[in-house]
C-alpha cells in the first residue's frame, strides 16, 4: 500500500509542475504578442509617410499583420501569412 501512496505523492507534484509550466508558457505567448504588436507598431510609426514609395501600403500590411496576430489561433497559420507578406 505505501508504493501506491507515494506514486500518487509524485503524480501530483507532475501534475502541479504540468500545470505551472502550461500557466508559464501562457504568460509567456500574451507577452511576446504584446512585444510584436508593440514592436510592428514602432516598426509603422518609424516610416515614413511618403505616397510616392508605398508607405500607405505598408502601413496597411502592417495593421493587417498586427490584426492576424491578434485574431489567428493557429501558430502555422500565422506563418503563413507572414511568409505571403
């Protein structure tokens, strides 16, 4: 009886350790989300706003990108448009 009671001791101790690694990696998504958009908005205010290079285009990809980083749940369907861009 004492192995199944230690073996339940340590399916726990896994299971808290699962449970905190799943809420760290959650934090950890929300911030680097929050460091794109911050970063593809410094990236869009820094250009230049000249009509005769493009940069209304590439203000709007750029909005479009910070929308799918927001809106897409899935990580390869990100990647996909960001690799169409």
């Amino acid at each position: 009886m004492g192995y199944f009671s230690r073996n339940k001791g340590n399916e726990d101790l896994e299971l808290e350790k699962f449970i905190e690694q799943v809420r760290s990696n959650a934090e950890k998504k929300d911030f680097y989300l929050h460091a794109v958009r911050a970063l593809l908005l410094f990236i869009k205010d820094f250009s230049m706003d000249i009509k005769e290079i493009g940069s209304d285009r590439f203000s709007t990809q750029i909005d479009d990108l910070s929308e799918i980083f927001i809106t897409e749940e899935k990580t390869r369907s990100v990647e996909s448009i960001f690799l169409q861009l």
